[in-house]
C-alpha cells in the first residue's frame, strides 16, 4: 500500500458529505461536528441519535439514498453504507470531483483515512495504521488514552497563554528560546502526568516570570 501523508484538518463551517445513516455513519458525524464541521447526510434512515441531531437541524439530512450529484461543494466525504455498489459509486463521483473520499473498510476505493483520535482539548493524538487493521488502532488509542489523562487539556491552556507573554515580552532571543523550552520540561510534563495543575500552574508561571525579570 502507498504510503500515507498525516495532516489535521481545519473543518469548521466546511461542508462534509456522509453516505450512510448506520452506527458506523453516526461515529463518523460526531467526529465531524466535534470539529465544528457542516455536516450533510445522505440516507433514507437514520440512527435514533442521527434522527435527533437532523430533528434539531445540527445537521442537514438528505432522506433517500444516494444520487450522484450528492457530494457536490464537499470538502471531504465517507461512505459508510453496507453497499459496495453504492460505496463504490461515491468514490468513483468524488474521484472526478477532486474531492477527498474514505470509505468505510474499503481502503483501496479511499484517498484518505479516518485515524482512531484521542482529545484533550487542544491535544489530538490521531492513530492510523493506513487502513490495514482499524481494531489496531483503536486499541492503540486506548493505550495513548490512559496515558493521556484531562490534565493535559488545561496544561496546553496555561502554556499557550504564558507562551503568548514570553513571545510579547521577552525580548532576548536566548532567553527567550529558554523559556520557552521550560513550559514543556520534564518537570512540568511530569506534573501533568500526574494530574496535579497547582504544580505544573507553578512551573510555568515560574518560567513566565524569569522572563520578566
């Protein structure tokens, strides 16, 4: 298989296409609405969770099976229905289209991956194994979960506000390079490690305040 280019996707208010309305389509959609995507969904039924989200307009529902003409002004698309043909047609649409497709299972008829995702607010560690073992994957994410507790959500918080005031005020290149170093030491790793934020807080205003001095 050819290999594979990560990227992360800036999708808000673009507009992506899903074929299919099953518990596969509906974790592809949250996965699209968590990064604040325009999502279009295209089947003639739906998930009782899909139902709701179109029921309360978070996204668009198109009630009847796939049409050629569907994907149009998409950003990206995933099929995800239980029909080759039908997965096969959107591929082959949005091939000629120029439109970046996955499908479901079917990686030989994808240009892209859809890679297991673990979130800590601004933190995305994103697994792939390119298609070739998706059960891999996921419990690879679980690994990288556990690892990855809720405290590094508020730590990338602290370091990006205290990053912004060394940048603003630190004039010094070196010092500057220093500093920011230390926001992402091995103390301060080793604090949000072990959740404890009044430490790691410590730390980087630590660093913040050597830079003003």
């Amino acid at each position: 298989m050819a290999k594979i280019y990560p990227v992360c996707l800036r999708l808000e208010d673009r507009l992506c296409v899903v074929v299919g309305g099953g518990a596969v389509a509906e974790r592809k959609v949250l996965g699209l609405l968590e990064a604040s995507a325009r999502v279009r969904v295209v089947s003639p039924v739906l998930t009782r969770r899909l139902a709701e989200l179109a029921a309360k307009g978070v996204i668009e529902h198109v009630g009847r099976p796939y049409r050629p003409g569907d994907v149009a002004g998409a950003f990206v698309v995933i099929s995800a229905t239980d029909e080759p043909e039908v997965n096969a047609l959107v591929a082959e649409e949005c091939a000629s289209r120029g439109i970046p497709v996955n499908v479901v299972d079917e990686p030989a008829l994808s240009s892209f991956f859809v890679p297991a995702v673990v979130r800590r607010g601004d933190l995305v560690i994103a697994v792939s194994t390119g298609g070739r073992s998706p059960l891999a994957a996921r419990r690879i994410k679980e690994e990288l979960a556990a690892a990855f507790g809720p405290a590094w959500a508020e730590y990338l918080v602290l370091a990006g506000e205290r990053r912004e005031e060394i940048l603003r005020e630190v004039e010094d290149p070196a010092v500057r390079e220093r500093l920011l170093d230390a926001l992402a030491g091995p103390e301060v790793f080793a604090a949000v490690r072990d959740g404890d934020l009044n430490r790691v807080k410590e730390l980087i205003g630590r660093a913040a305040g050597h830079g003003r001095a």
